[in-house]
C-alpha cells in the first residue's frame, strides 16, 4: 500500500514507519514525487490551508494522516470532511495529537482562546470517537505516552 504522507520531516516518516511497523506500507512524501507546484498556503489557519492541499490532491488515497495539528483547527469537522473525500472505501484515516488528563485540557483549553500561537483545543477520548464516527466506522483511540494520543477509523460508503 502507498501512502501520502504530508510532509517531508524525515523524523516524522520514521515516527510513523515505527508506528506501522510490519505492514505493507510504502510512505511517499511530497518530496519522493517531486511536487513542483503546490497550492501556496493563502489560509488565514492550519485548518483552512489543510483543507486548500486536500482540494488540490483530490484523488483516491488509502491513508490520511494526520499528525500533531488536529488541535488547530477551530472547526475540525470540515478537515475530517476532506479526508472522508479523498479516502478510498476502507481507507484508514490516523490522527496522531496531543492529550491531557481533564483538568489540565480543561484549563488548557481555555488558555487556548487567548492564545497567539494558533492552538485552538485539546480533545478528550470522548470528543474524538464523537467526531470521528460522524463520517467514519470501526473508530479506535489510544493513548501513548504521556501527552499524546492517536485515534484511527475507517471510511465506509
């Protein structure tokens, strides 16, 4: 299997070349297919410009990662949208994102709202599979480590 990863940070292929270790997967980065022209990102957010990449990529994809910036999109129900257009049936969305015990989210993410940094929330367990099931079946959520979390579904027609 062949799959898109969205970025070219030869430690984050490796983070989830480790993470997927003894499947078929092949990762492709932006680089690996020499991506000449790629949509500048015009988004005024994280969010907005995920979402301008996923119109411009809008082919057939058996995976969509996600990695480390679920957290700055203020309406995240429209990224999961795009992954949900580009996916295959049965391709597998990851979403690997920070994590924080209730209190410590809580009091967060309501830092978050004054923030300059573009953070936008920390979602719990709950929140995820919540968000998740609205498009996608089979919704899995672990945590790993100390402040991280990955969730994964799979798209179903």
């Amino acid at each position: 299997m062949r799959v898109l990863l969205g970025t070219t940070n030869p430690s984050k292929v490796k983070r989830f070349s480790d993470l997927l270790k003894g499947y078929d997967i092949e990762f492709i980065t932006l680089r690996d297919i020499e991506v000449i022209e790629e949509p500048k990102e015009m988004g005024n957010t994280p969010e907005e410009n995920a979402i301008m990449k996923a119109e411009f990529y809008g082919q057939y994809f058996d995976v969509v990662i996600c990695n480390d910036s679920f957290h700055h999109y203020p309406s995240p129900e429209k990224v999961l949208d795009e992954a949900y257009r580009v996916l295959k049936n049965s391709g597998l969305i990851i979403i690997g994102d920070c994590w924080q015990p209730p209190l410590a989210r809580q009091i967060m993410n309501i830092y978050m709202k004054y923030s300059k940094e573009g953070d936008v929330k920390i979602y719990s367990k709950k929140e995820m599979i919540s968000l998740l099931s609205r498009r996608f079946h089979n919704v899995t959520w672990e945590h790993i480590g100390t402040t991280s979390c990955i969730s994964y579904a799979i798209k179903q027609v």
